[in-house]
C-alpha cells in the first residue's frame, strides 16, 4: 500500500478548523435518495463549544455512568500508544451495553476509532466505526463519512454482517485500516479481547498539540494522572503563597483529571468504578468535610415543576481562615456543572472560605455542561446564592476568628431573651459526631422538621436557626443531668462576646496611652536636653567670668 502521510498539516485544535471550502459537486444518482449531508468542517464547528478538554472528557463519562442501568460496573481512562507510529492516545473502556460516537472526541484528538459489543433479542454483535477528521480533510470529502463494519458474534466467531454489498462493506474495511492505528484486520479483532461480552472501547488518536507544538494532554508529569499542560506551566511561575492556594482541589480540578473527576458526580456509586490510568478514582465531596456545616432550603417557582426544592449545604473549608477560597459547587442531575462558582465580587473578603454544595435540577445546563443556560430562573438562583453567602458570614464568621457582625449580636442577645421556658433542659444528640444542631426562634409545629435549617420560600427566609448554636465543632455541652440550658448558653455566649468588644476597646485605650506617654516622654528628653545645654552655657560663662 502507498505510504499516506495520516496527519493534518496544522495539529493545533483552534487551528485546525481554518480551511476553504470547495465547491459540492455530488448529486443522487437516480436510484439514490436524498439525504441530509454535513460538512466534516461542522465537526470542528461543533466541537469548539467545549472550550476545556476536561469538558469533553467529562462527556465521555457521562457515556458510560449513563449504562449503569444496563449494568455497567466500570469505565477505565488511560494512555496507550499507536501501533502505527507509537504516537499516544487517548483510551476508554467500558462494560456497558454498547455506545456510539460523540463529537466531544474531536476536542481532544483529530481521530476516533470506536469498537462495540453488545446483545440484542440474543443476537450477540460486534461493530467498529471510525470518525476521521484526518480522512475527511486529506480526502477532500464534502460529507461526513463514517465506515462501519459490523460482526455477528452469536456463534462465537466472527461473521461479516453485510447491509448493503460485500463491496460496501471491503471498502468501509479498507478505508479502517488505511487511516486507523490497525493496518490489519487480526489487529483489528485483537481489540476486542479486553472488552467482554459487552462494552465499549473507544480509542482517540492524533491528539491536539498546543500553540508550542507539545500535546496538550500530560500524560508525563504523573503516572496516574492526566494534566493540562499549558496549566502546569503557568503553575511553575507562581509564588510561594499562590502555589499554597493552587494545592486545594478547587484549584487541581482545571488542571488535574484525577482531582476533576472526584467531583464529578455528586452522590458516590455503589457497584461502578472510574479508573484512570489503572488507579480507582476515589469520590470526593466537598460538603463531608466543611465546618460548621448549615443546610439552606430554597423552592424556587418553577411552573414546569410541580414544587421545585433545592438544598443547599454551606460550611467554611477546613483550611479557614488560612485560604481565601470560596464558591459554589452546582450539580444538575448528579452532574457537576459549575464547580467552586463565585457569587461574590473578588475585591470582597466577606465570604472568604464559605463553600457551598447544591444540585440544581430545576435549571439547564449549557451545550458543553461546563455552565448553565442564562435564564430569570439562574438570575434569580444566583441572588438567592448571594443572599445565602451573606447571610451565613454574618452568623458564623466568628467561628473562624472574624469578629462578630454587631447586627449578630444583637439578634443573638435579642434570641436568648425570646426562648420559650419549654426549651430549657432539651437534649442534643452529638453521637453521630455532627455540629450541634440550631433550634428554631419561636418554634412552631410546622417548622420543627427544619432544625438547623434555613427555609427560603422563592427567596423570602420562612424560619433558620439562632445564630450562635450551629457551632460547627464536635463538643458536649451538659449539665449534670445531661441536658442543656439554652438561656446559659446564650448568656455566656454573648457575655464572652462583650468581654471581647471591652478587650479590644481596653487594648485600643492602652495602646493610645501607651502612644500619648511615649510622645510625653520623648518631649520631656527634648526638654531636658535643653536645660542640659543652658546648664552647660551657664557654667562655662562662670568660669570665664
């Protein structure tokens, strides 16, 4: 066979989409019908909405979690290399019911081969597809052509299934081992061993360089991670105190896969791992490790939904105060959407170290499920968020070493006055080592449910809990008889934060006292000073006299 250079000339993802169209020439033959026709340009086109690599990782993912009801109990991420030029690619395996293509594959690589089992009405098949950007564009085609070869598996050897002619199906082969990594059909088969009875392998190829002409992916600087690399650059120029921010898992996730896909999902799988680089990803949510957590109710008027309820966990991170994070994980449908989103301005350090967990189902996402569509429902979820932030800076940002919002204080003194005698002596279950729950001001039967809670209905605060009680820390507050009085608490409390207003008030007072006697003093030297001289003066006039 002719040796074909298989690569595009220009390899730099942005770029590679910067081509002149030619004119179309193709019309049905008379026997032919019809069909609508894309121009392999589109691929491109469509591709660019993921602006982030991890993004159309993400989607690759979706694709398989997407099969654990069909049973699926894996998808595996790694690098393997070419057999045609030992270049690197990029490799998803799952043991799902069989997948087909995602143009998100074109974000990472010009290249896809995809191989598939699966079983249907007791038909056990076997297909392999191929999407070639490189074909299409080195081949001039003006239509998106995709040859496929299928096998029928049932007998436990592999039969050409053929859907239109032998010829048809030669060619699709052909064309696969011209412009795939496999040049032959042996090699094309040995790609099934790994997957089993059934699932999915898909193999991206021909990775994107970046601006430098080095592949955008990292599959060097860790054996069991994936990186961006123009991300790892820039975080070697960093300083000291900028490097120690970049550590926290809000930061990692843009750069490092592994620290991406933790959070990917909200709720932790029971039966279905994610490998990646033959290493288990292990889940991670941030809102099990928060301090002084608090749970926020919001139901939002939704009218394509019956009673819209959105819960919102908020807590400060474990670092706090030390690192000035801060921002609001958004799941849709137990995907993560918007990781570590800032409400707040970034000149404002009220806030600082607040994180937030929520799974907005009632609001969509973006194309590229990095963002939500702009809609009055997300305007309105985004103040809401704002207002939340605010509102738990001002009750607990004391608990970190802030001090006290005065308006706090005297809602807190203003709470102790105001609880119900029926209160005193209640018990607090701390066995389950959790932050001492709130009780409501006031309570009343409708709302004992939401201890430790704030309601919001479509934004209007309904009942939270007194500030000052969710204190975050994991303590036994007792009397003797094991239970507790709620006015004690209070009282001290709020005498512990007088004590410390009269402190600070005393060190202001002292250390301008301190100021006024050093200018005193200083003006007595200067005095002193002077009457040395004019002694000084005086006795050498004696002497001469």
């Amino acid at each position: 066979m002719e040796s074909v250079n298989r690569t595009l000339e220009n390899r730099s993802f942005w770029k590679a989409g910067a081509f002149d169209i030619g004119p179309t020439n193709w019309t049905p033959s008379q026997d032919e019908l019809e069909h609508a026709r894309v121009h392999p340009k589109f691929l491109h086109s469509n591709a660019t909405s993921h602006k982030w690599a991890f993004g159309a990782i993400a989607e690759l993912l979706d694709n398989a979690v997407d099969e654990i009801n069909n049973g699926a109990t894996f998808v595996k991420v790694d690098r393997i290399y070419s057999k045609r030029d030992n270049s690197p690619a990029l490799l998803f395996l799952d043991d799902g019911d069989g997948n087909g293509f995602k143009t998100s594959t074109m974000r990472l690589g010009a290249d896809v081969i995809v191989f598939s089992r699966a079983s249907k009405n007791g038909q056990k098949t076997q297909s392999v597809g191929l999407l070639s950007y490189t074909f299409l564009r080195k081949t001039g085609q003006d239509d998106v052509i995709v040859p496929m070869i299928d096998f029928d598996i049932s007998k436990h050897w592999a039969e050409p299934l053929i859907y239109g002619s032998q010829d048809d199906w030669s060619t699709n082969l052909n064309t696969i081992l011209e412009w795939s990594p496999f040049s032959s059909k042996d090699d094309l088969m040995q790609q099934f061993e790994d997957i089993g009875s059934h699932g999915t392998k898909v193999l991206i190829y021909n990775l994107w360089l970046n601006d430098e002409g080095i592949y955008e992916l990292n599959f060097d600087d860790d054996d069991e991670d994936i990186k961006l690399r123009d991300e790892v650059s820039r975080l070697s120029k960093l300083s000291k105190k900028a490097a120690e921010i970049e550590t926290h898992i809000s930061k990692r996730l843009l750069h490092s896969l592994r620290a991406y896909v933790s959070m990917l999902y909200l709720k932790k799988f029971k039966n279905f791992k994610i490998f990646l680089r033959g290493e288990p990803v292990e889940q991670f949510n941030i809102a099990d490790e928060l301090k002084c957590k608090e749970v926020v109710i919001y139901r939002p008027h939704v009218s394509s939904m019956r009673e819209a309820i959105m819960e919102t966990t908020l807590g400060f991170i474990k670092e706090a105060p030390a690192l000035p994070i801060t921002g609001f994980n958004i799941y849709h449908k137990n995907r993560l959407i918007r990781p570590f989103w800032k409400v707040t301005g970034d000149g404002n350090s009220k806030g600082n170290g607040i994180v937030g967990v929520l799974e907005a189902n009632f609001i969509e996402p973006a194309h590229d499920k990095q963002d939500f569509e702009r809609s009055s429902l997300f305007s309105r979820l985004e103040s809401k968020l704002k207002q939340m932030q605010m509102e738990y800076w001002r009750t607990h940002c004391h608990l970190i070493g802030h001090l006290p919002d005065p308006s706090f204080l005297r809602k807190l003194e203003k709470t102790s006055s105001t609880l119900p005698l029926q209160t005193q002596g209640q018990r607090f279950d701390h066995s389950q080592s959790q932050p001492m729950p709130g009780l409501a001001v006031n309570p009343r039967p409708d709302l004992m449910a939401n201890h430790g809670r704030t309601v919001y209905n479509n934004g209007v605060p309904v009942a939270r809990a007194p500030p000052g009680f969710d204190t975050g820390f994991d303590q036994e507050v007792t009397r003797g008889d094991g239970s507790v009085d709620i006015d004690q608490i209070c009282d001290e409390n709020i005498q512990l934060f007088m004590r410390c207003e009269e402190h600070t008030q005393r060190k202001n007072e002292l250390t301008t006292t301190v100021n006024d006697l050093e200018k005193k003093v200083a003006e007595t030297k200067r005095k002193c000073a002077e009457l040395s001289l004019r002694l000084e003066l005086l006795r050498r006039q004696n002497f001469v006299s």
